[in-house]
C-alpha cells in the first residue's frame, strides 16, 4: 500500500433506516500512475475489508470501457471472476481488461 496515493474525495452523513452513517469515498491510484492489476485490487480490498468491516465498504475501479462495481455495500466478497467473465468470448485479448487506472471505495459506518 505504500506505493498507492489514497485521497479522500468526501464525507457526508446520510441517513438509513433512522440512522446517521458517516459515508466516506477513497479515491485510489498509484504513485507513479502505473495501473492497478487485479491482484493489487484484492490486497486494497483485503485492507480496507480489515479495517472497516466487510459490509461497510463498496468498491469501483475504472479501465479502458469504464467504472465496474466489484463490490456492493450487500456483497459478500470481491467479485473480480464476473469482470473476467464479462471480456470471454467478446474479445480476443482479455489482459487489456485486467488493469485499472483508479479503485474507489466508499465506506459507510
């Protein structure tokens, strides 16, 4: 994680179900503005599912065809496998696929 700019881009207090949660989004990329592959997606994952809880963090990452949800506020665990699946079969080289410019998490608690 050390090789990963990681900027909070707000902070908001929203209401659900007679709660106030505080809703946090991360905008992540790296330093030296390589692309993120999907093996370092799953370690930003695994950190942030550390530290905030499984079920409080949602998490977006964008490539080349656009913002993919890999994980919702109801998801049990990062869902990369469908991402793969999506590219099957629709093109010829599915690598171009595996990298992503930015991650963003959004953490409510």
């Amino acid at each position: 994680m050390n090789n990963l700019d990681i900027n909070i881009v707000s902070t908001k207090n929203i209401k659900k179900q007679s709660k106030i949660l505080k809703r946090t989004v991360f905008h992540i990329n790296r330093k030296n503005n390589t692309h993120i592959n999907t093996g370092q997606l799953k370690d930003i994952y695994e950190s942030f599912r550390d530290k905030y809880g499984n079920n409080n963090i949602m998490i977006r990452a964008v490539n080349s065809t656009g913002m993919f949800t890999f994980k919702g506020f109801d998801g049990i665990d990062l869902d990369v496998q469908d991402h793969d699946l999506y590219y099957q079969n629709k093109v010829a080289d599915t690598s171009q696929f595996e990298y992503f410019y930015s991650v963003e998490i959004t953490v409510q608690k």
